[in-house]
C-alpha cells in the first residue's frame, strides 16, 4: 500500500487526504499538523472576534477522530514534521508537547505547510504580549480572551489587506474603536485607487480610523508610533501587513525555491526533488495573464493543487493552468470582488489596455433595495483580450466577478461579453448584466465611438478649467457638482447647443455614465469632434 505522508493538515493538506483517499482506498494516509488542529476554515478565523461565529470551536471543521472514522486517515495534531530524508524517504516528526522525535516512511511526501504572518523584527514592542497575528483558531482565541479581559477598547490593525479589513469589520461590530494602518496610499491592492476611494469611505463611514502612507513604528501597552510620528490610541495590535510562504522544512530538505520566495514546483506540483510535492500558500504559481511568477495566498487554488497533486501520484493526468487570482470580501455593507489583473499591474508589465467603467443597478431600479455596481472592466487593446474586472456594491458584485472569471479561464474577448446570454428577472440583474453592459462599453471604446478619460482625470481636468458639462437634472447638480461644471442635462442639451463650444475639448459626465455616453453619441453624430465621456462618476458615493 502506498504510504503518503502529507504536512500541514488544513487548506491544501486536508484536500490532499481525503482526495487520495477517494483515489485509494487502501492507501497509508498521515497528515501531521503543528496546531492542535486539522481542517479548520482559515477564512472564518475574524468572523469569531464579532460573534457572527460565536463558539470557535466551530470553526473547526474536523476532528482527528473524524478522520479517522470517516476516512481512514491518520490526522496527527501538535507534531511538526522538523525534517526529511529523501534519499530514504523519511520524515522526523516532533511532538511539540513532549519535544519526542519519532521517524515515519513515506512513498510520497506532500508539503502545504502555508504561509505565516509577516512580524518585522525591527520593530519596537513587536514581541509585546498585546501584539497579535491571524492564522490559526489559537490565535483567535487569544485575541478574544485578550480583548475581554483586558477591556480593551482601542485595537490598531496594521495592514490594509483582506486579513486587515476582515479583522476590523468584525472589530467595529464588536464595538471596538479601530484605527487601520496601512503604509500604502489605499487598501485592497486587488482593486485599483479609483475603487479603493470606495472601500476607504466605507470605512470612514463606520467609525474607521483608516490611516494612509504611514507604517508602523513602535508599540507600547497603549498605543502605536507611527513612521510620521503621528500616535495612535491602541491597546492590543493586530498585525496583517501580508504573509509569507512557510518554507523552513522545504528548504531544509534541499527543495528549490522560486524568484519570488516560494517553493518551487514543476507542472504537478512536485519539487525540485522526486516524490516530494507542494501546493498552497507556501509555493510560486504561474499567473496566467501576465506568464509570471507569483504567489497567491488564496483557499481555492491551495485546494485544487492538492486534488492534482493526488490525481498526479495516481497516474491521472493533472493540467495545472495556473492562477488569475480571484477574490471577494465583505465589509460592513459593501462587498467588493476582483479578477485578472488590475490597471497597475497592466501599467507594471507594459501592457496596452483600456477600462469600461459602468455603474448600473444590481436590479431594475423600480424594485425594492436596489443598489449601484460599481463595475470596472479591463480589456488588453487592441485585441479586446478580457485581462480583469473589479466590482464593488452592496449586492452580491462576486456574480459579476464570477463571470469575468470564467470568461479569462475560457480566454474570453469583450465581443463574447457583449452576446454573453446571462439569467435576468427584476429582482436579479437588469435585462442587459453589468458584465454586457461593460462589454458594450468595451466594444464601443475599442471601435472608436466612445472616446472617454476615466474620472480619475477629473481634478486635472479641474485644474485646467477644462469644459466640463454635467449632463444631470438641475435638482442633482445643485445636490453637489463637479467645480465649474456647467449643467446641460440630457434632456435640454437638443435646445442647448449653442452652449457647447466647438474650439475647445469638451468633457461629459453624469451619475453613472449613461446620460452622459448618451450625450456624447448624439454630439459626435452631430458632427462634433471634440466630445470625451468621463467613464464612471463617483458622484454616487453621496448616495451610501
Ligand atoms: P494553511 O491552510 O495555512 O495550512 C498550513 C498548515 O500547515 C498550518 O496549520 C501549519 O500549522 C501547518 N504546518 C506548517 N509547517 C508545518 C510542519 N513543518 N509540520 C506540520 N505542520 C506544519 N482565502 C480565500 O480564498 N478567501 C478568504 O476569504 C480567506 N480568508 C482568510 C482569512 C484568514 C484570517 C486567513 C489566515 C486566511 C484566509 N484565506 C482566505 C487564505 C486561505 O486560508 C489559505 O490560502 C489556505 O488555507 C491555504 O492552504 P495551505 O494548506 O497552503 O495553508
């Protein structure tokens, strides 16, 4: 019977096991964890700080006794593998209660050790007992049991990353006053700084101290320095400023590491040596947009490297097509999702693109609780390439996202976008999907009929005192309105064009786009050649 021994017993690990299992029922499966703990969800660790999760436990998902009833695997818990033989194919595992060492044969050996918090050593209080980091349901409990017995009230989060935010939100419910530190100029780098805009004054709006381009310097028992010298109120830290891969045991073993830091595997996920195999968050991945090296510190490909890696030890054939990197979270009442690449990293590798930016309702406006979608699409130009969306809205925007997914995994263009026939009712979608409309969009903007500067352009435009018509009703220009804007609605503009000059660019824009992308195809059609829509407007963030 084949002996695998498999390190790490939770996201890639646990999947792993049971896929073997199912491949072979009479295999030798152990699993040894560190932690006291095997197959926990990582993802619901911050969901305990707020009560949403109220007993911890529960977020573990699986006994080793269940393991072992179920599927016949051996989950060992708080034994960490210190080191292998690969020569002899043998693993020293620790007992990291009693420090014993025993020795343990394997035919094939899987690594998905994870990745760690990163905790720089430099800075002072680090090591401070109020200082904490997420990643196991020990570490969840010790901030809860720390934040009630200490009665503490102010929590600084360092780090403006899913870990981060998730952490805060559930913070904020909990009635703590949070301060989020992030060193950047935005949060969520899986969203570019247009849309961060939105997720930054979300987090304003629910009491969020959100600090930008200042790092962490120094902790104390109540408070934070920061780089400028600014001192924030805090008497316990969450440090989230990003992870990096476990790769102690790999490297001791001799296994080769990628440019990026990862373990490196070839095409089924084996190492550099023979019978050793790794996946998860501790390896590189190729990023299939950009065919780059990278890592992504996400469950779904940790789980289904861990399938291929067991279809490949038996001899089925495994396609590993890389990742593009997808990802959704919720904040108080925003949920914001990506896909592929963002404009920056388009910007970063020289690549030639264009956005459709659209913000239609996530269902036909006349229905009950209707909400905007902020929805940005990034197209590669000009072969209409679909390279990345971003979507942020009160409504479930991973639909969206989870289009854009499929249509980048099937190598999608905007024009399969357009035609694209999706599922519609009033209280689901409008009749035309965000994702056709922005494919639209895309179509329009590729074909030259809808020259357009994205709303990021605006302050410039400001500066210039560029012509900018506002094509709204009066009633919502007086509400607040670009400065200088000049206001000829959609409705009277046919009455109004001897106010539209002829000799200078002129720039449209309205509440979400439509007006004013209406407005400018009637001008152009009149005749005029100096007509650009301003693409997306965030005048809309009055309205959360
Ligand atoms: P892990 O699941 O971290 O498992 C690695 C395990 O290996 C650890 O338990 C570790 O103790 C053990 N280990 C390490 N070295 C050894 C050794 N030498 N011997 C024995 N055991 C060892 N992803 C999403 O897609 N969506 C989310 O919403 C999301 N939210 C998250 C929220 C939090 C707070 C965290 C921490 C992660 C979140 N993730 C999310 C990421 C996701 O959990 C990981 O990508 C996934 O768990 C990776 O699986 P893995 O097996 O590589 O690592």
């Amino acid at each position: 019977n084949k002996k695998i021994v498999i390190v790490g017993g939770v996201g890639g690990g646990a999947s792993v096991a049971a896929r073997v299992r199912r491949l072979d029922e009479f295999a030798d499966i152990t699993m040894f964890e560190k932690g006291p703990n095997v197959s926990f969800s990582n993802c619901s660790l911050p969901y305990h700080l707020s009560g949403v999760i109220p007993n911890a436990d529960d977020i573990v998902l699986k006994t080793p006794e269940q393991f072992k009833n179920q599927y016949n695997i051996k989950a060992v818990v708080n034994s960490e593998v210190i080191s292998a033989d690969p020569q002899n194919k043998i693993v020293q595992v620790k007992n990291v209660k009693t420090g014993e060492v025993t020795k343990y044969a394997y035919d094939e050996l899987v690594l998905s050790p994870g990745a760690k918090p990163i905790m720089p050593t430099t800075i002072k209080g680090i090591d401070n007992e109020n200082v904490f980091s997420v990643r196991n349901v020990v570490d969840i409990k010790k901030i809860q049991k720390y934040l009630t017995d200490k009665k503490v009230a102010d929590v600084a989060v360092i780090g403006g990353g899913f870990i981060g935010l998730e952490v805060s939100e559930n913070l904020v419910e909990a009635g703590k006053h949070v301060s989020v530190i992030e060193a950047s100029s935005q949060v969520l780098q899986t969203v570019d700084d247009d849309f961060a805009q939105l997720v930054h004054k979300n987090l304003y709006d629910h009491g969020v101290n959100l600090i930008l381009d200042d790092g962490l310097s120094a902790i104390s028992d109540t408070e934070v320095t920061l780089a400028s010298g600014k001192k924030i109120k805090a008497q316990a830290v969450i440090m989230a400023i990003g992870v990096q891969p476990e790769t102690t045991l790999a490297t001791k073993i001799g296994c080769k590491l990628g440019t990026t830091g990862g373990i490196a595997v070839d095409q089924h996920f084996e190492t550099s040596i023979p019978h050793v195999y790794a996946v998860g968050d501790a390896i590189e991945v190729t990023n299939r947009l950009t065919r780059k090296k990278t890592r992504l510190a996400l469950a779904f490909p940790a789980q289904i490297q861990a399938r291929d890696v067991a279809d490949h030890i038996y001899g089925r054939k495994v396609d590993n097509r890389g990742v593009i990197g997808t990802s959704v979270i919720h904040l108080f009442d925003l949920n914001v999702s990506s896909t592929g690449l963002t404009e920056k990293v388009c910007q970063s590798e020289g690549i030639d693109y264009r956005c459709a930016v659209v913000i239609p309702q996530n269902r036909v406006s006349i229905m009950p609780n209707t909400s905007p979608i902020f929805f940005k699409l990034i197209f590669a130009y000009p072969s209409g390439e679909i390279l990345g969306a971003q979507a942020i809205g009160q409504s479930s925007v991973d639909k969206q996202i989870n289009v854009i997914a499929t249509m980048i995994s099937m190598n999608g263009n905007i024009s399969d976008l357009t035609h694209l026939e999706l599922a519609y009712s009033p209280w689901f979608s409008t009749a035309k999907n965000a994702v056709n409309m922005a494919g639209l969009v895309a179509e329009n903007i590729l074909n030259g009929e809808y020259p357009t500067i994205p709303v990021t352009k605006v302050r410039q435009l400001v500066e210039k005192d560029a012509f900018i018509i506002d094509a709204r009703e009066p009633n919502e220009y007086q509400a607040g309105h670009i400065i200088n804007a000049v206001n000829i609605p959609l409705s009277q503009f046919r009455q109004r064009l001897d106010e539209i000059p002829t000799d200078i660019p002129v720039y449209i824009h309205c509440q979400s786009s439509q007006r004013s992308y209406n407005m400018v195809r009637a001008l152009i059609n009149r005749g005029f050649t100096n007509i650009t829509g301003i693409s997306g407007s965030f005048l809309e963030l009055s309205n959360y």
